[in-house]
C-alpha cells in the first residue's frame, strides 16, 4: 500500500505490544520499521528499467524474512532510541512494525513475493487498493491517539477495525466475482482466467478482467452496500502471443527475455496497447476501471534484440475519465464516450 498506511501499521502494531510508558517511543520505531520493507525501490537500473518492478516486493516482503528485516531497522535506531529503550525492546518494536509490511502489500492486487525463497509466485488478495482513505484514517486515529494519550488499548482496536474493513473487502470481493461470473455465462464464455480487483481509493466500484477464447474482457461491477449490484460493460482486446508477436528472435534475446519477465509480472494479463503496437500493456490496470489504456507496460524494438525493453508509465487522467469513474462510483448511469 501506499507508503504512508504502511509506516502507520507498523506504529500501531508496535504500539499495541507496548507498555504505556513506551508508546510514543514504540510509535516511532514501528513507524520506521514499517517503511523500511519498501527500501526495495532502491533497486533499480538506468539500462534495465524491469528491475524495479521485478524487484519490488520482493525478498524484503516475505514472512521469512521478517526477523531479519526487524534486525536491521533495530540496529538503525538504535543509536536513537537507546536512551529510552533496551535493544530487546527495540527489536520487539522494530520486529512488530516490520512483520505485516508484505502481509499489507499482499491485500492488494499488485503481487507480492509473500513465500520468497520457497516460492516465486506473487502473491494477490486483492482485497483493497493501493490507496484506501478509509483504511488509512483507521490506523491513523489509532496511532494518534496511542501517541497522544498513550492509551495502547486503542491502538489494539485500531487494529480490530482495520481486520474488519480487510474482511468486508473480502466479502465485497466474492459479491463481484459472482457477479462477473454470472455474466460471463450469459454472453456464452466460460471463464478461462479472471482477476477481480477494487478501484482506487473505495470498496464500492471493481473492475474485472478475465480471459476467453484468446480476448480479454474488461468490465467494472458496483457494489454498494444496500443496494443491488452493477455491472458496467467495458471493452475487449486479444491476448497477447509472444512466440506469435516476436517469430523469428531467438529465446536468449535480452528483447525475449525481458517480455517473459513483464508477462510473469503481469500474472499474463497482457495485451498490445490499442494505439503502440511495440508497447505491451499490463491490462490489470487502467486510467478507467471499464478501460484499456494502461497504467504502465513496457515498449519493445524487435530490431534491437539486445537492447533492453523500457517500463514506461502512462497516466493520462482526462476529464471525462474522471467523471466516468465518479458516476460509477455513485452507481449512475454513463454518459456516451465522446
């Protein structure tokens, strides 16, 4: 999630564990080792823009490398905190703000390499956005008021009604999954594939994307609390084929390569852009949750073979995209796309 959530989930879980004349400090350092999960962006290259992505929720979000994780957070503050705390208290700390990082991340539908090293899969609950204000203004006034009033108890159900809110994700999950399910057999596909994700920033509007005789098909489902469920229907496109697309390039091309590894990102969810016939779209996300313009992809020169695919983001937000997602939202009817 976004950097923010996390730094306040690991305040209020280290809060949780300590006393109360440790609160304000168990909140910094909780706070710290929350963040330090994500030092993964560090991982980068100029000439290989994939390893950012590819590295990203990696290694520094499994479980198993939690311990370890909180060992190096608490062998950083401790020369901050050690006026105030013993080094098992630190790492106490340290290891409850650090331990849900890759958990958090996994609730999302980015992936997150949750069992590395025993597995390599990314791991996608896909039960709430990467930004969820609602989510974030729990843990934030638990932290608060832990840190304030040194009151831990709250932050212990700060952390009860986060759990809640993941669990009405999950029931918001299966009330749209059925929904696109039901759908797809009335337009005659049996669903071969099928991601089922929340739009950014609620629980109410989702957007699918599943797989069919070689096309995928994109729609958004609402589902509000009280009332019936609505489906959006969006727009198709064919699947990508690698071995159709780059015939006659070697498999140990860098080109080749790099295209394996956005696929393996992209869980196969991959489609050519509808207006660059030399970028790959991740078709997971889009500027609308009906479209396909993608959020990011990677753009290949099958004439260089050697030379690396570069990751590219694309966040053309236009107005009407705005005011499309917001009548989604609000459950009403679509005006015609212009």
């Amino acid at each position: 999630m976004d950097i923010l959530t996390q730094g306040l989930l690991g305040a209020v879980l280290a809060q949780s564990v300590a006393k109360k004349e440790e609160a304000k400090s168990a909140s910094v350092i909780g706070f710290a080792s929350g963040l330090l999960a994500d030092a993964d962006v560090l991982i980068r290259s100029s000439d290989d823009t994939l390893l950012a992505i590819e590295y990203h929720r990696h290694f520094t979000h499994s479980v198993f490398f939690i311990p370890f994780g909180a060992l190096i957070a608490a062998i950083l503050l401790w020369p901050f905190m050690r006026k105030y705390l013993t080094p098992p208290r630190i790492y106490l700390f340290s290891l409850m703000g650090y331990s849900l990082s890759g958990f958090l991340d996994a609730c999302t539908s980015y992936g997150t390499h949750l069992f590395w090293p025993l597995s390599e899969e990314r791991v996608s609950f896909h039960l709430i956005s990467i930004v969820d204000p609602v989510f974030t203004s729990i843990l934030l006034a638990a932290c608060i008021y832990s840190f304030r009033k040194r009151q831990v108890n709250f932050a212990r159900i700060g952390l009860s009604l986060a759990g809640i809110y993941l669990i009405f994700g999950w029931l918001q999950l299966q009330r749209a999954e059925s929904v696109i399910q039901v759908y797809a057999l009335s337009r005659g596909h049996d669903v071969e594939q099928l991601v089922v994700k929340p739009t950014l920033g609620n629980m109410l509007l989702w957007r699918s994307i599943y797989k069919y005789d070689q096309q995928f098909y994109v729609d958004a489902i609402r589902v509000g609390l009280f009332s019936e469920s609505r489906l959006y229907e969006g727009d198709s496109i064919k699947v990508y084929e690698p071995d159709e697309d780059l015939q006659g390039l070697e498999k140990t091309s860098i080109v080749y390569q790099d295209v394996m590894r956005f696929m393996s990102f992209s869980d196969n969810y991959v489609a050519l852009h509808t207006e660059h016939n030399n970028v790959l779209s991740d078709i997971r996300y889009s500027n609308q949750p009906t479209g396909l313009d993608p959020l990011w992809g990677i753009r290949i020169d099958k004439n260089r073979p050697e030379q690396h695919a570069k990751f590219s983001i694309y966040r053309n937000i236009t107005r009407q995209n705005r005011e499309r997602y917001v009548a989604m939202l609000l459950n009403e009817d679509l005006l015609p796309v212009e």
